[in-house]
C-alpha cells in the first residue's frame, strides 16, 4: 500500500469536506485537552456546547484546578460518564502541582494524568506538539478496520495492539497533526457506520480491502456487550412548602458526587407497582419510580440536605434525576 497516494488522498479530502470546530483551529494544547475529554462518549454537537461554557468559565488550567469538584460536576451536568469530570478537575490539579501548566509537552506527562490514555495522550501530543503519535478514537479504528479487512475486535487487548501497529505504520511523522485530524473527519464524515453510497465516492476506494471483499458493511467487530445488570430504585420527593430534601452519592458506585433525591434502593424486582423510567447506562438498566411526600415538616435522613425547590438547578443532579423533575414537571 503507498501510504503517500493514499495521504494525498486523505488531505485533498480532507481540505474540502472538514468541519470548523474551535478546538481544531488552536494549537493551546489546554483546550485540546478539553475538548478530547468532553467528545469521550459525546457527539460533536452537544460537546461544543460543553467546550465553550467550560473555556470561558476556566480559560487557563490553573483557573480549573482551583474550582471546586462541585462546580465541575454541575458544569458537566447532562454529558453523563461523570468519572471524565472528576479526573478533568484532578488532572487540573495535577498538572498545576507539578509545574506543567500550562500543560505538560512530553507524551508521557500527558499519559500519566488522570483519565488520559493512549489515544487522548496521542491526541493531545500531535493536535498541540505535532508530535509523531497516532489518534484513536472510535472513527479511525472502523476506517482502518475497512481499509485492511480487519475482523478483529477492536475493543479486546489483541485487537487493540493490532489495530495500533497498523496505525502506527500507516501515520504520516512528517504531518501528525493534519494526518490524525483528516483521518479522524473521514471516520466521522465518510467511513460511517452507516455506509449507504459512501463507498462509491470514497477516495480511498481503491486501497480498500474491505470494500474489495464487500466486507466493509460488517466492520469494525466489537466484543460481544455484557449483559446489562437491572437495579430498582424509589425515589422519595419530600415537598415542605418551597423546601425539598437531597442527597449526595458518596459510595463508589454510579454518579458518585452527584446529587439525588433520597432514594431508596430494592435488592430484586418488587412485586408491587411499576417503574415508570428506564434509564439504560453502560452495564446497567435502572428501572425508577418516584414517591411524593406533602409533609409539614422535612424528616431528618442521614446524608440529606434541605433546599429549595428553586435550588435544585444549582445541584449538579444525576440524569436519572433530571428525567424525573422532568416528569414531575410535565405533571404541573
């Protein structure tokens, strides 16, 4: 395969189809730390709504590291996989500690800091250094599980050593930079899961060994998903006038820090009644129902605090929680 022609390729396509998105026009490598942070597990569009609150809230990385966790989470709010948000905020932290700011220039200072694994390390060292590291995020490996014929799951530990052998045969050491971010927009913008007519236009067509083989449409293969666990949960809305009750999640378990109402967790299906939300998360299916308490005076629960009920925006609130002021406020 000449990686030069199909370079030429990618750039020409890439010049003429790329998106104008805030993080790809600076090389501040804070921003581009950001940015790879809140596209984890995000689409590009609600993610750019997140970036720009967040850099003009904490423009420099020493601003971030002095907030508080709780501003973070509550600026987070609505991305969901909080555990990016508070290794965002400890990363600040770190990165202020050891003298780094604005950030740290060695891939291995970068791969070290909280939440940051090879592929944002990677990203980060060639969006902001142009250092020679490949990008990996999930577009690259289904472009170049089409372009080789690769029917290695990408998310095991062998798929995942020889997906980046490949990748990192095919970078391009003299342009890292252009050649992670064209490859990553062909993923995005032309190799898509959903193939349709993409394959008859695509400029690297004749490189492609899946589309040689027509097995294109099939790639890339995941692992088979774990199935999901179910959880019951009953939440209880204590309504005091204008106060409320919450709660904080300490225990290490999901939506640790954020805020809910008290809840109460059964340990298999209950019998009587339904749940009415489903809320479906990376491996577990929580089934919700709320219970309403007019009470004259707020019970005293350990954990809970009182609030208003104009408050509750303050809070950085679970999503599942969201959904149920949601529903209650539907009912209004």
């Amino acid at each position: 395969m000449g990686n030069s022609l199909i370079y030429s390729r990618l750039y020409g396509w890439y010049e003429i189809n790329r998106r104008i998105l805030p993080w790809r026009e600076t090389e501040d490598a804070y921003c581009i730390w950001l940015s790879e942070v809140i596209l984890q597990q995000t689409r590009v569009m609600q993610g750019m709504e997140y970036y720009l609150r967040f850099i003009a809230r904490w423009p420099k990385v020493e601003d971030l590291a002095s907030s508080d966790e709780a501003q973070v989470l509550r600026e987070w709010q609505g991305l969901g996989y909080y555990s990016r948000a508070r290794n965002l905020h400890k990363a600040a932290q770190m990165v202020v500690a050891k003298g780094w700011a604005p950030f740290p220039t060695r891939f291995e200072d970068i791969r070290s800091l909280p939440g940051i694994g090879d592929y944002t390390a990677g990203a980060i060292a060639s969006f902001a250094y142009n250092q020679p590291y490949p990008a990996i995020d999930g577009n690259v490996y289904r472009v170049i599980a089409r372009l080789l014929d690769i029917d290695e799951p990408f998310d095991s530990s062998a798929g995942k050593k020889l997906f980046h052998r490949h990748i990192d045969f095919l970078l391009d050491r003299d342009h890292p930079r252009l050649f992670n971010s064209a490859i990553m927009e062909f993923g995005a913008l032309q190799c898509t899961p959903q193939l349709g007519d993409a394959c008859t236009n695509c400029p690297l067509q004749e490189f492609c060994l899946g589309y040689a083989h027509h097995t294109a449409g099939l790639l890339p293969v995941r692992k088979p998903r774990p199935q999901l666990r179910d959880r019951w949960f009953t939440y209880h809305i204590y309504l005091c006038g204008d106060q409320t009750l919450i709660q904080r999640r300490e225990a290490k378990d999901i939506w640790y820090h954020l805020y809910e109402f008290p809840c109460e967790e059964q340990p298999d299906k209950p019998q009587d009644g339904t749940f009415p939300l489903t809320h479906i998360l990376s491996h577990q299916r929580i089934h919700a129902r709320y219970a309403i308490h007019k009470v004259s005076e707020l019970p005293a629960i350990e954990g809970a605090v009182a609030i208003s009920w104009a408050d509750l925006d303050k809070y950085a609130l679970s999503r599942l929680t969201l959904r149920v002021l949601d529903t209650l406020r539907g009912k209004e």
